[in-house]
C-alpha cells in the first residue's frame, strides 16, 4: 500500500534504517492522532528494514492489558533463556544486542504497562550495543509520563503525521465526485482512514438523492443519511 502525504516522514524512515544499518543504533517515535497512520508508518519502517535484511520485532500494548507485566515484550521476554540469570532489562538489552541488525517496533505505546515502560525507558537511556534501532508508535495525548522522560533525555528521530491536505485527500479518494471533496474533506478533518470510510460511503450514495453525509457525533460514532453506523 503506499502512503498518501508522507514523503518527507518516508524519507525521514529512509535515513533512521541506512544510519541505523551502519551499526549506530538509535530511536525513532511517531506520534499522533488516531487515525492519522501511525501503525502505517511502522510497518513502513519494518518493510524498509527487511529489505535492508534486518530483522524486525514487533510489540503492541493493548488497552485490555495494561496491567499485565511486559506486555509490549512478550515475546522478547518469553523466548530469552537468560532471563532467569539476569533481570528482564539486561537480557533483554543483551538479547537485542545479539539479534543485531534489529529493528523493534513498538505500537500503541499510549496503553504500555507500566514495566513496559520502565524497560523501554531503560533501553532509550542505554541503548543496546550495535545495529538496534528503538521505534515506537503512540497518541500525541497519551505518552506515558515516564516514557516522556526517557524520551527528553535520548536522541530521537520523532515523526507527526499531518492531516492530509485536500489535494492529499483527492488521491486518497480516487473516484469520488470532486464536487464532494471539499464536504469529506472537512468533514474528515484529513484523517486518512476516516476518509477511507468516507470514499466508501460516498460511493455507496452514488446515484441516489441524498448526499454521503457523514458526521462525526459527540461520541464519536456517525451518523448518514437512513444509517447511524458505517457499514
Ligand atoms: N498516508 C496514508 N495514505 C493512505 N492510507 C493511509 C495513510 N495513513 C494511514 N492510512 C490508512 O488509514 C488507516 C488507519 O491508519 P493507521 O496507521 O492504522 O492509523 P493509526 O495507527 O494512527 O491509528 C489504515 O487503513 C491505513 O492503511
Ligand atoms: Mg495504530
């Protein structure tokens, strides 16, 4: 799939893996709105670093377990034989290191556990030796206070996807009447997968009356003509 509108954060991942692949390691953080394509972008990171022939690991915080120990972790900390000897932030710190070329890719960080975060700090304070490069996805308003911290005191690469712009939204859209445009895009506020929704509603109302009206409700569900949720 390629990205609408995200050139410069493409071009941007582009450098953090061809740094990161001559061994200098580092961290890249990529926030934003819901929505706005920051699973997206992290997967783009992975495909960029597998052609580059690294490996990827990939963690996910979910709101349902938030307070399970290392969640984000998991298998980093389940699949470590030196866990037992060492504590999880050294082994996993030192299993990174020797899985070196690594990309661990980290996504909805705005749910992470509290050890989760606690880890994650650890290693941003003291990155793993070698080709390891940190990243993580999470909500502009949900960084974790401790996470922030950790944050503040490394250097890192940070990404904020925009909303797309309305000639963003055209080529997202293809296909949609362009006498409508301007309603989804505001309407939409530029977020890629709201207009995603929108274009299949807009096509769904095609040839009939009523337009593809579709707004946003206080709750944050929609409501459209004859539908009060999107199909
Ligand atoms: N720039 C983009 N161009 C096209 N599609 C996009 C873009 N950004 C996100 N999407 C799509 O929008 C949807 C939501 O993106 P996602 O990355 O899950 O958002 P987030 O993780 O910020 O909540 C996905 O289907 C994704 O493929
Ligand atoms: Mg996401």
């Amino acid at each position: 799939m390629s990205l609408v509108g995200r050139d410069a954060e493409l071009a941007a991942l582009d450098t953090a893996v061809d740094r990161f692949v001559s061994g200098t390691g580092g961290a890249v953080l990529i926030t934003g709105e819901p929505g706005i394509g920051k699973t997206a972008l992290l997967s783009a990171l992975g495909r960029r670093a597998r052609a580059a022939r690294c490996r990827v690991l990939d963690g996910r915080a979910t709101e349902f377990e938030r307070d399970d120990p290392y969640s984000v972790f998991r298998e980093l900390v389940a699949t470590n034989p030196s866990v037992d000897r060492l504590s999880v932030p050294d082994a996993v710190r030192s299993r990174l290191s020797g899985l070196a070329p690594v990309v661990l890719a980290l996504d909805d960080l705005q749910w992470a556990d509290a050890a989760s975060v606690d880890l994650l700090g650890y290693l941003l304070r003291h990155p793993p030796r070698g080709a390891v490069l940190i990243a993580g996805a999470l909500r502009s308003a949900g960084c974790p206070p401790r996470l922030a911290v950790a944050l503040a005191s490394c250097r890192c690469t940070e990404l904020r996807p925009a909303p797309l712009t309305r000639v963003e939204t055209a080529r997202l859209l293809t296909g949609a009447d362009p006498d409508r445009l301007d309603a989804l895009h505001a309407d939409t506020g530029g977020t890629p997968s709201i207009s995603r929704f929108s274009v299949g509603r807009a096509r769904r109302w095609c040839g009939r009356r009523s337009p593809p009206v579709t707004r946003r409700r206080p709750w944050g569900g929609w409501s459209g003509p004859g539908r009060t949720r999107p199909g």
